[in-house]
C-alpha cells in the first residue's frame, strides 16, 4: 500500500473542497472495496477524504411518496430498514443476496455504487488490463473469462460490474444526487454507470470532486410481484454469474408494468428498456417470458469460457419473471450451482 495524506471532513462543502484540491484524491466512506484495491497497490490515492462522519445516514420518505437513501446508510441499515421492506424488497432481497453480514455492515449505499470490477486481471499487476492503465491491453479477451461480460462490452474491457444492490436500482430506477465543484445535480441512475467503450477506466459519469449524496427511489416500488434470483456458484459470499431483478405490475393475467434488469452480464446493471415495453399488455405467461427472454440475449455474445452465460442468463430471466407473476419470492438468496 502507498503511502496518503487523510483528512475527515466535516461538511460536505469540506469534503468537496478538500478532494478538489488535493491531486489523487479520494473519497472512503466504509472502505469495504477502496481498502482492498489500496492493498493489492490496484488504487494508489495520495489523498483520502473521509465522508464517514457526516450526516448522510438518513432514510426517510420525500414529499412526493418516494424514498432518500442516505450514501452513508449502510447496506444492512438499509436492507432491513421497514420503508425498504415493505415498500421496495426487490432492493431488500438484493443487498441480502451480496457480501456477508460483516461487510453489509459496513459498506455504504454510495460505496456500493463506486465498486469496481472483480475481474482477475484487474486485480494482477503483472497482467495487461485497460481499466488498470489505459491502453495496456484486456487480458481477458482470449484470457481467463467464465465470468466475464456478455453485454455491452467493447475490444477494450469485458469486465463486469459486481454489485447485487445495483441491479435492484437498475429495476427500480432511481435517482443519484451528488455534490461538486459546481453545486448539486441529480442523475438518472441509468446514467450513472458507464459501459466500457474506448474508456474502461471510466466507471462512471460523475465529475471530478463529486460526492454522492443519497439515492431517491420513485414511488413505485413492485412490493407485490418481483424478484431477485442470484445463480453463482456456491450459496453465500460469491459474485453472481447471472443475476436478474424483475418487477411486474398486474391486471388480473396482464401486465400492465414491468422492469427488468440483470447483473453479471455487463460493465454496468444492466436495464433491457425495450425488453419491458415487449411485456406489457402481454399475459404473463411462460411463452410471454420466453420470448422476452430471447430478445435480451438476442446480441450476447460470449469469449469462449463464459459462453454458458447467454442460454444461462435467458433461462434465469424467465424463472424470475415467473417468480415474479406468482408473487413466489420468499427467500433472499435463490442457489443454483453452476460449473460448466
């Protein structure tokens, strides 16, 4: 680990200013994923300013029926705070669904955000990686790849987002409200994360020396038909290889609403929009989710190692949109052992 300068902010306007004027600098709320990355010298900060301190830790219900998630409430203060529960347990059985109760209690919504890739080569020095050092090479293409992208990727990274939480926002779509040099602003949360293009050291949109602030969940919350199905490959403590959050909205037989988003299949959460619009006005039934199915993967494309992905993610979409008409979800982690 290098050595660093740490300052712990007392505001969010010191926070900000004490980031932008400081080169190398970075913000650590819980330090679940930034710590790690500083020991392996992946990340190598000069500068640490830590937001641990100030108040962003709040829930609470906004004006207009939808619910703020403070970037400082923590992944186990959030999952079993009685808002998320009732109103939005596709997010409850998401976060549940990741890490370890050690580290929910300790990672923050905001740092959940700010994961980086777990790819392999990411984290090895010795290896190219274009997300490390811009122009290096991907190792992974013609590497080492069971768990890599098989979406949205481009020639230069098809690494894969790891976050559980996410693909639940990606569903229910909120809102990222950050703090920079210039003033607050607010940003689609499908917006936020980037896909790999010519830049895959670029996670995200935020500007330099911006802080995120909290997340704001829309009304709408598909309390009652939704589902997070996670396969890896053992049950606790492992990144998924597919995982899809559906949420439906039902008339009877009719869907009359429906989000669906998957994890493990892209360098962002990954949203199918045009997958949704096929949904509704349709019954929901088992054709209904096939084709829609299909239509998802229909421009997946594998690197060999990680081909099982496609026909894997299109039977998982499935089953999730069928747990999610029969109001079946009842568990936080759904196990299905995969090793091809």
């Amino acid at each position: 680990m290098n050595s660093f300068t740490f300052h712990r902010a007392t505001d969010i306007d010191d926070a900000v200013r004490n980031n932008t004027s400081h080169a190398g600098a970075a913000y650590i709320g819980g330090g679940t994923n930034l710590i790690d990355l500083m020991k392996e010298n992946v990340m190598r900060p000069a500068h640490l300013v830590s937001v641990a301190k100030l108040p962003l830790a709040a829930i609470e219900v906004l004006p207009d029926g939808g619910l703020r998630l403070g970037a400082m409430a923590t992944n186990a203060d959030t999952a079993w705070n009685e808002e998320v529960k009732n109103r939005y347990p596709l997010l409850n059985q998401a976060i549940l669904a990741g890490a370890s109760p050690q580290l929910r209690n300790a990672a923050t919504n905001g740092g959940n955000l700010m994961q980086r890739t777990r790819c392999l080569y990411f984290y090895d020095l010795a290896t190219p990686c274009n997300k490390r050092e811009p122009g290096t090479g991907c190792s992974a293409i013609g590497g080492f790849n069971r768990i890599h992208a098989i979406l949205g990727a481009s020639e230069h990274c098809i690494a894969t987002h790891p976050s559980d939480m996410c693909v639940a926002l990606a569903a229910l779509a909120p809102t990222v409200r950050v703090s920079g040099p210039e003033g607050e602003r607010s940003i689609a949360f499908n917006d936020f994360h980037r896909l790999p293009g010519d830049q895959p050291d670029k996670d995200n949109t935020l500007k330099p020396g911006e802080l995120i602030l909290s997340l704001d969940l829309p009304k709408k919350g598909f309390s009652k038909n939704f589902s997070y199905l996670k396969l890896r490959d053992r049950q606790s403590y492992a990144f998924a290889l597919i995982s899809v959050a559906a949420g439906l909205e039902l008339d009877g037989n009719t869907i009359t609403d429906a989000r669906l988003a998957l994890g493990g299949v892209a360098h962002k959460p990954w949203r199918d929009q045009a997958a949704e619009k096929l949904l509704i006005g349709q019954p929901a039934t088992a054709e209904t989710f096939a084709r829609v199915a299909a239509k998802v993967v229909e421009n997946a494309q594998g690197q060999g190692a990680n081909d099982f992905k496609i026909e894997l993610a299109r039977r998982a979409i499935v089953r999730a949109l069928k747990q999610a008409a029969e109001g079946s979800q009842k568990a936080a982690d759904v196990f299905q052992n995969s090793n091809p």
